[in-house]
C-alpha cells in the first residue's frame, strides 16, 4: 500500500504567508482583528507538529469589559506568539 504524503491545505499555507508579512511572528488575535485573517488553532497546530512554527510564548493584552457601552472592569487576556522556524 502507497503511503500518503502530508500536504498543507490553503488556510495553512495562508497561515505561513500571513506570519511572514508580519516579520515572522503574532499571535492569532493580531492576525485575525488587525490583519482580516479568520485563523483557528486548529489547523495551526498541525503545523507545529510539523516543525514549520512553533509557540514557545505568550504575551498578554489588558483587556476593557464593556456593558452596554459602559466600561463595567478589565481582564488580562494571555494569547500564543506564533513563530515561523528557520529552516537554514
């Protein structure tokens, strides 16, 4: 029996475009609010199992809750740094 290759599907390939564009590293709230991308973690970690990106750290935004247009508090949100790996 043939063995099946392993191929990136667009979003994943998207995915690696769109990490480039942005000096090789974000995180997915960067790359979805700011850059109009739809990414989930998903189909991302299949990439790191992969070894074409890793997610060694995180960053956390500070977050306002708003209620009826009234800020009512503020949360501290912690999000994964994407990073493409080298391949030299």
């Amino acid at each position: 029996m043939a063995q099946k290759t392993w191929e990136m599907n667009e979003n994943q390939k998207a995915f690696l475009n769109a990490l480039k564009e942005n000096g090789g590293k974000a995180t997915l709230f960067e790359l979805n609010r700011f850059k109009g991308y739809n990414f989930k973690s998903g189909s991302i970690n299949v990439l790191i199992n992969k070894g074409y990106v890793k997610a060694e750290d995180e960053v956390t935004y500070d977050c306002d809750v708003v209620y009826n247009g009234v800020k009512v508090g503020s949360v501290k949100k912690t999000a994964k740094v994407y990073e493409l790996v080298s391949n030299d």
